[in-house]
C-alpha cells in the first residue's frame, strides 16, 4: 500500500473480528516500528505483545475499578461519562492482541558532560523518550492498516498504571505509557473528518 493511503485509511478502531493475529505479524509490525526516530536512535521502547485472555481481563477489571475509585459529581452526566470512560479504557479486553508501549532507559551525551541527572535533561528537552516512542506508535498503526489490521492506540488504561506494570512484571526504570489495541475490524473502518487542518500550520517568514 502507498504511504499516502495508509495515513488516509487509519483510523481509531475499536471493535474487531474474533480472529487471532499470528505472532509473526505482530511481530513484524514492532519490526517496522522500530524503523521510527528516536533520541539518540536508542529506541527507546519495548513492546509487550498480550494475547492471553485471562490476563486482558485481568488488566481491564484493575482499570474499571481504579475508573469507579474516582471523585464522582453526584449529576447524572457524570454516571454517563464514567460509563464511556470505562468502555473507552477497557475494550481492549475483546481484542485479539494489546501491545502494550514500555519506555526503556536511555542515555544523552550531556548526561556523561554535566552533572544534570538524566531526569532532568529529559525534563529540559521535553521528554525525548516519550517523543520518541510517539514516533514509533504511530510506524506502528500503519504498519498495522498496511497488513489488512486496525488498531487504537490508548492512553485511558494507564489510570491503572502501577497496577498493569504490576501485571505485565515491568520494573523501574522501565515504565508503561500506552496500550495498542490490534486485530481485524469488524467493520469497514471509515477515517473520520479532521475539522480543524487549516489551523494546524502556522508559516514565519
Ligand atoms: C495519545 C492518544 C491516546 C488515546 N487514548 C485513547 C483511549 O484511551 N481510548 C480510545 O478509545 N481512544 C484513544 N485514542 C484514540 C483517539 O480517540 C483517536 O485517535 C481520535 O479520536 C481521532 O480518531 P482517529 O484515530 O480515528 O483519527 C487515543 C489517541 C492518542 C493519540
């Protein structure tokens, strides 16, 4: 597929067919995110490939009670958003594959220069590691429309972060960021509209 009809075909998908997706694709999309840049080109990520159901919903229970632990307003809108909220946090569990994002340790050349510890050179260029493994999702999203899958990248679950790190047996300094939900749509996915593109450049010159 042309790189110009994978970025348009991509889209959050977050039913999917109930059809497993062989190790070998999920692990030649890691190959292809790995591709991205990265600071220093350290790569600094490692994918956490969950196949096992027990252990999806598992993680999906831990995020649906960490979501109900929260300082509810007494409206009923807030009964509706938390119920959204939890569905768009959990639904992973009926996926047949979650990758889960892991941020490893890496090292700057200024870290060996200066006394700065690597916290907070991280903090001063704006969390490199982050930015780097935002790069590296994003291969990886295409990469998964490329070879005929959907998937939604996702950040609600880390509401229960320490407890999935917990789960997944990810220690410090390594530490979660994100979950990918991966397999077949079980619809036509259909891109949805991006209202605000002709605000999003702003040319100096
Ligand atoms: C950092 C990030 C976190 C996201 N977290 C979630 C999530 O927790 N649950 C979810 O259903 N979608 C999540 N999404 C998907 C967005 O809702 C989706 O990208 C957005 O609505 C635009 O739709 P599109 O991806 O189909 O273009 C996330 C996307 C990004 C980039």
């Amino acid at each position: 597929m042309e790189l110009k009809a994978a970025i348009q075909k991509r889209t959050s998908v977050r039913v999917f067919k109930d059809e497993k997706v062989p190790v070998q694709d999920l692990k030649e999309m890691v190959r292809l995110a790995g591709l991205a840049p990265s600071v220093n080109n350290y790569q600094p990520w490692k994918y956490i490939a969950v196949i096992n159901k027990e252990v999806l919903n598992r993680m999906a229970d831990t995020i649906a009670r960490k979501i109900a632990e929260l300082p509810l307003k007494k409206t009923v809108a807030s009964k509706n958003i938390i119920t959204q909220v939890t569905w768009f946090s959990t639904f992973f569990k009926d996926a047949p594959a979650v990758l889960a994002l892991v941020i490893e340790p890496y090292e700057t050349v200024l870290e060996s220069g200066t006394d700065l510890s690597h916290e907070e050179i991280n903090k001063t260029r704006n969390y490199p590691d982050i930015q780097s493994a935002g790069a590296s999702i994003q291969n990886l999203l295409l990469s998964a429309v490329d070879m005929g899958y959907a998937a939604c990248w996702m950040s609600g679950p880390m509401i229960a972060r320490k407890e999935i790190e917990e789960i997944l047996g990810i220690k410090p300094p390594s530490s979660l960021l994100a979950f990918i939900a991966i397999g077949k749509s079980r619809s036509e996915p259909r891109p949805k509209e991006k209202p605000n593109l002709a605000d999003s450049l702003v040319i100096i010159n």
